[in-house]
C-alpha cells in the first residue's frame, strides 16, 4: 500500500512540474481586486519589496488591479488621488510569503508618468504608454518590458535579466552592475542613448530592415569581448546607441 501511495505521490508531483514547465503560474487565492476609472489617471507609481508584478494593456475602459496573496496583511496598498494611482508596499517579508500583482490597463489610456520600484520580485509590462517617461529601477529582479512607448525609458537593474522588446522610446538610458541585457529594437531612436554596466552581457537585436548607429566605448570592454553580426549597426549621421562596460561581453545581430 506504502508502495502504491508513494508511486502516486511521485506520478502526482511529476504531473504538476511539467505542466509548469508549460505555463505561466498565477495562484489561485485572490485576495483583493480594485477596479479604477482611468478616465482622470496621469500617473502610476508602483513601489513594492519582493512581489511578482505582471503589467499589461486589455480591452477594457477601466483599471483592474488583482492582488494574489498568501498574506493579506502584508499586501501592497492602493491609493488613486488627483490623478495619480500609486501602489506602495513597505513591510517586511518572511521566507514562505509570496505576491503576485496583476494590473491591466485600458489599452488607450495614455499616462504622463509610469515609475516602478522593487527589489525581488519580478517584472513583467506590456503595452504601457506615457507621454514623458518610464522609470523602471530594481535591485534583484528579472526585467521583462515588451511593445510599450514613451519619450524616455530611465532603467536600472544591479542583478537580473533584462529583456526589452520592440518598444517604442525616442531615447534610453540602462544602467547595470551585472545583468544580462536583452534588447529587440524595431525602429531606430530620435535621440542618443546609454548603455552602461560592469560585467554581465549585453545582446542589441537590430530590425535589418532600419539603419541604426551602435558604438561601443573604445575603451569598452576592457575584458568582454565585441562581436557585431548586424550590417546595419554602423551610421553615424544618427542618433548613436552608447555602450560603455568593463568586462561584459557585447554582440550585435540582425533579425
């Protein structure tokens, strides 16, 4: 009988690994969801410790704001005054404690401002559009910003993944200590733009169907290794791409 249990015991916890392999994992007790008219909204300041977020646009003319959480006493609060919505968490964590935010935005709402802070926890945003900028600053978290738009993204990561993904910014400044930095650019940018980081490794994707200018200090790397794949990378009539690194490994390549 032991043997049986623990043959299904087995096959059971298997079952449950592969389908996670598969999917992205939401837990299922939700605690608290806020919808918010988006109408008067200008900015959005999320500011968290170590919960997972997931920001994205939908088909929706409102805001919906979904808190996963083993810890209701320890989860973000929610504000919305003079047209600014802010999330903000300041407590302590323990280890077994876990959050899981979801926020969607109207796929039209055009914010002025969209900061975001945390520590631990990772970031997922899709589809956020602002006016002025974008501030994104992490200290441990895996970075993922796909297809969103503003005049300016401001990022910084110490440790972590960073994946940006044809998004539309005029100019751009990352700053890193030791992240692995992945961007997919579809269109050039209107303005010069930093790439600054320690060690790590730096991936551009350049669309072979736009020119763009990608310069590497020519001190940089001191230690990494340059390798360019991408014929269009070199045209200094525009707007440069400004890789500066100590010892990250830099590769260019077309798509």
């Amino acid at each position: 009988m032991k043997k049986i249990f623990l043959s299904f015991f087995v096959f059971t916890l298997f079952s449950i690994c592969f389908s996670q392999t598969n999917q992205q994992i939401i837990p299922s007790n939700l605690i608290k969801k806020q919808i918010i008219k988006s109408k008067s909204l200008d900015n959005l300041t999320v500011s968290l410790n170590y919960e997972n977020v997931s920001i994205k646009d939908y088909s929706s003319s409102e805001i919906l704001i979904e808190i996963y959480s083993n810890n209701n006493k320890k989860i973000p609060e929610i504000k919305f005054e003079n047209k600014n919505l802010s999330i903000k968490n300041i407590k302590n964590y323990k280890k077994g404690d876990y959050c899981f935010i979801c926020i969607y935005l109207p796929s039209n709402l055009l914010l002025n401002k969209f900061s975001l802070s945390n520590k631990t926890g990772s970031v997922t945003c899709t589809g956020i559009k602002a006016e002025d900028s974008i501030t994104i600053s992490c200290t441990n978290s895996d970075l993922n910003v796909q297809k969103s738009k503003a005049l300016y993204l401001d990022l910084f990561c110490e440790k972590g993944n960073v994946v940006l993904f044809k998004n539309y910014f005029d100019f751009f400044e990352i700053n890193s200590r030791e992240s692995a930095i992945d961007i997919t650019l579809d269109t050039n940018i209107d303005g010069t733009s930093k790439i600054i980081t320690e060690k790590g490794s730096i991936l551009i994707k350049l669309n072979k169907q736009n020119l763009f200018d990608v310069s590497c200090d020519p001190f940089s790397p001191t230690k990494g290794k340059f390798t360019n794949n991408a014929s269009n990378s070199n045209h200094p009539e525009l707007p440069a791409i400004f890789i500066h690194t100590e010892k990250a490994d830099i590769t260019l390549e077309e798509y």
